[in-house]
C-alpha cells in the first residue's frame, strides 16, 4: 500500500552476468578519466556504477569495504576501487583497478604542470578551473547528501554525523581521533543497542532495491580473499622491496641529500599521515615542500592545489605537481633536461605516497572480509561510516567558502561562482544529471565568463 508506482512497475532484477578481467580493466581505466569531485565525489561515483548501475557488488559489501578504507591512511577512493578490484580478481585485479585510478590524474598533471611552470600562459586552465570549482563543491554537497540518507538510518547515527561535524567543523579535532570516537561510539553502541549498529543501520538490508550483484551479501568469500598467514608474509615482504629498491638505487646514485632522495623520504612520512583524505595532510606537505626544502612558492602551492581540485583522480595528486615543479626548478637531472627531471619526480613522489595503500589493502583485505555480521566488527566501522558524513559536510563548506567567498566573508560573494554553483546543484539535485555532463557544462561556463568579464 506504501509502494510508490516505480516500485510497482519494477520486474525483479536478474543476476549480472560474470564480468571479465578484460571488462573489468576498461572500466577501470574509464574510472581513471572520471573520477573528479575529490574523495566524496569518487566514493559516489564508484556507489553509482559498481552498485547501482552494473550491480558488481552489494550495497551492504560496498560499505564494509568503504568503512575498511575510511580508516586507513591514504586516498579512500582509490583504495576502495583497489580493494573491489582485488576481490573480483585477484591481486591482479587490485592493482590494475588501483593503477588505473591514479595514472590518467599523474599524466594530466606533468603536462598540465610543464605547461604551468614553463610557459606560465594558464589563462584557460584557469577560465575552466573558474567554473568547475562551484561545480565540485556541488558534487561534494550530492555526495554527503547521498552517503548520508544510505548510512544515517536511526538518530543515533544522525547523532555522531553532528557530532563529527562540531568535532572537526567548530572543534578543529584532528581526523583519527574523530575516527577513533565513532569507533568506540559503534562499539560501546553495538553492545548496548545492537539493533541500531548493524550495518545499514539495522533497518533491513542495504541495497535491496538495486537487485542482486555478482558479489551479494551472502556470497561466500573467494579462496584468494581468506585470510593466510604465509599470503600477509608476502604481501609485507613485496612491499618492503619495492620500497627499498627505488629508495636504495636514489641514495646509491644521487646520496640521502639529494632533492629526489628527500621527496621519497618526504613523501613517505606524508603517506602514512593521510587520515581523513587529503586536506588532513596538506598542511604537512605545505610545510615541508614549501617552508622546509624550499621546492616551490606558496603561491604556486595554492595553484597546485587547485589544479590537484579539478582533474581526475585523489586530490593528493597534488604531490604530483610538488614533484614536478620542485624537480623542474631544482634540475635535478641537469639544466639541460627539466622537464625529464620535473617528469621523473612527478613519478617517484606519486609512487611513494601510494605505495602503502596497496600494501594495506592486499594485505589487510582478507582480514576485513572474514568480519561480515561480526557485530563486534561492523558495530565500530558503521559508526565510522556516519561520522564520515559529518566530515564530508566539513569539505563541502569549506569548498564553498574559498570558492563562493575568496575575499572573505567580510566581501561580497563571487556572484557568478555563486550562480555557476546553484545551477550545478539544480542539474545534479533536480535533473540527475551525471557528473562528468555537469563538470564540462560549469567549465564551459567559467571561461566564457572569464572572456566576457573583467576580474
């Protein structure tokens, strides 16, 4: 009597068909190229195709992987498509998935960044980039809205989102120990009122409306994802390796003082620092690139910023550009090949920072899949999930503070950002639009109004 008319009219969905290593490769490379709106922009980008759309796995066993990945250092949304991709295909399949979501964002980022600082002409860059700000902060603002009504199911859970937000917002609480409050919160809160910590928020199954998936909530766990003592041995020693190989051979050949040596040191501290995503370690790499070693300016940091803001891939592709810029004008293969050196320390920083999240999900998957209904378990991470929310709001103000008001709340508003901004909300909230469609038509925007208008 309660079902509206759509759901009358919906025959039951039939099982996808099994998806190839080949299918499951060019998606991930298309993911590669569409991946924009930072991590809430990704996370619901990946919700919308792999949940949604193609059905490869289940709203339930998104989460308990999302959850996983919410509270690891790194880039959630690459590490979640790492960890979907290891479980559809093996360690193989992770790594491409993983590659695949950071190497189209890498290669856009050295040209974009050689035509930056060898040319300085960014003046399209930068009548694009005009309009696709208000349009990301759209896209976060969709995505908090959309996370939010699947997670926030019960008013305990609304109750840690708000307080997430005064903790992070008003506060200014550092990320882990907001994730460690939820933590306890869900585990305190899982004992006490078990029926409101299940995950979904104990109000049935999640993700029952968008049919059955190729990996559903009762699909038993693959052989490849069960926990082995011998297969976490390996996995830890393949990590170490690749990250003493490249680190010995830059010690060996340029010595611990080198600018290339320093920015994998660098970089790997600021690695194992990204909780919360990556303005929690901005901060960090500001002052390390730009007060401690000197690599570029704080303007050209800001810059960096918004380019690492509006091409595809995890916002801490803003290393990329640091790499660079910071090779390029420190020639560190010699004067006579900048953008070899810029090229170069673009790759090396990339693969230092994203090095550990491959390690911690291959590593770390099979233990996270032998916790499904482990109350014990999915109590703590659903909290975590709920809280996230409140920081995902965070972003989204503050994306639209520096957007909307880039003088301060004390001057007038970016009229145009402003009006650029409502119209991607009115296409993404009222006309479903998709956000690669929204992202193009607001960049379109920005530079005709930067052509037409003095600023």
């Amino acid at each position: 009597m309660n079902s509206t008319p759509s759901e009358k009219a919906s025959p039951p969905a039939e099982m996808p068909a099994p998806v190839s290593f080949r299918e499951a490769l060019l998606f991930w490379l298309k993911l590669g190229f569409i991946s924009f709106g930072g991590p809430a922009g990704q996370i619901a980008i990946l919700h919308q195709e792999l949940v949604e759309r193609r059905r490869w796995i289940s709203e339930r066993r998104f989460l308990h992987a999302l959850n996983y990945c919410m509270v690891l250092p790194g880039p959630e949304a690459q590490q979640l498509a790492t960890y979907i991709g290891w479980l559809m295909h093996r360690s193989r399949g992770g790594i491409v998935a993983g590659v695949l979501f950071v190497l189209p964002s890498l290669l856009i980022l050295v040209v974009l960044s050689w035509i930056y600082i060898a040319f300085g002409d960014t003046s399209l860059v930068a009548g694009l980039f005009y309009g696709i700000k208000p349009a990301v902060t759209a896209i976060v603002v969709q995505a908090a809205h959309r996370i939010g009504s699947r997670a926030l199911k019960n008013n305990w859970l609304w109750a840690i989102a708000a307080a997430s937000f005064v903790a992070i917002f008003a506060l200014h609480l550092p990320f882990p120990a907001i994730v460690a409050a939820a933590a306890l919160a869900g585990f305190v809160g899982g004992r006490i009122a078990p029926q409101h910590f299940g995950q979904g928020g104990g109000h049935g199954a999640a993700g029952k409306s968008f049919g059955p998936a190729l990996i559903d909530d009762a699909t038993p766990v693959p052989e490849h994802a069960r926990f082995s003592g011998r297969r976490l041995l390996q996995v830890g020693l393949a990590g170490a390796l690749l990250w003493l190989v490249p680190m010995g051979i830059l010690m060996a050949v340029f010595g611990w003082t080198h600018t290339l040596t320093q920015m994998g040191w660098f970089f790997t501290k600021a690695a194992l620092l990204t909780f919360g995503g990556a303005y929690a370690v901005l901060p960090y790499v500001y002052q390390g690139a730009v007060g401690h070693y000197g690599w570029l300016t704080p303007t050209q940091m800001i810059d960096g910023l918004a380019l690492g803001e509006t091409t595809p891939g995890p916002l801490i592709m803003v290393v990329a550009f640091v790499g660079f810029v910071g090779g390029y004008v420190k020639a560190v293969v010699g004067p006579e090949s900048l953008f070899l050196g810029g090229a170069l320390a673009a790759c090396l920083v990339t693969w230092f920072t994203f090095l550990p999240s491959f390690v911690f999900i291959l590593a770390g998957g099979p233990l996270v899949e032998s916790t499904h209904g482990d109350l014990k378990f999915t109590a703590p991470l659903t909290a975590i999930t709920a809280a996230v929310v409140g920081v995902i709001l965070n972003l989204a103000l503050f994306f639209g503070y520096h957007v909307l008001w880039p003088k301060g709340l004390s001057a007038a508003p970016d009229w145009i950002s402003s009006a650029i901004a409502v119209a991607a909300a009115v296409a993404l909230f009222r006309y479903k639009r998709g956000v690669i469609e929204v992202i193009a038509s607001c960049a379109v925007l920005g530079l005709v109004a930067r052509l037409a208008l003095p600023m």
